[in-house]
C-alpha cells in the first residue's frame, strides 16, 4: 500500500511533541484585534496542547506519520 500523505494545512498549523502531544496556535487572533481587550491579545499569545480527544483526530487523519512510535 502507498504512504499517506499529510495534509499540507496540517503540517503548517500543528506540531507534534517527543512525547506525542499535538500544539497549536491560540484560536481568535486572526483578525478584528481593535475590539479585543490588551488582556485577550496577551493571553492569546503563543501554542497551546490542543486536547486529547482534538489530538487524536489530527494526528490520525491529517498527520498520520507524526505518531510518537512505541
């Protein structure tokens, strides 16, 4: 069977730890930062680990060889 490709928009927007967790970048911080809050914009800055159930999601059907091999 053919490798699986990964998605192009996956690989650009998560990470995958050593240990297997999946970051992202802060939801909400695309556009219309004039009606935000300073405190939001802040808060807002950097990666998050996205959640377990999320993580699982895309790192099986969108990045299928970022699996943490056991």
């Amino acid at each position: 069977m053919p490798k699986m490709k990964t998605k192009s928009g996956a690989k650009k927007r998560f990470k995958i730890t050593k240990s297997g967790k999946v970051l992202a970048g802060q939801a909400g911080k695309r556009h219309g930062m004039i009606k935000r809050s300073n405190d939001q914009i802040r808060r807002l800055r950097g990666t998050v680990v996205m959640a377990d159930c999320d993580a699982k999601v895309v790192k099986k059907k969108f990045m299928p060889y970022g699996k943490k091999k056991k």
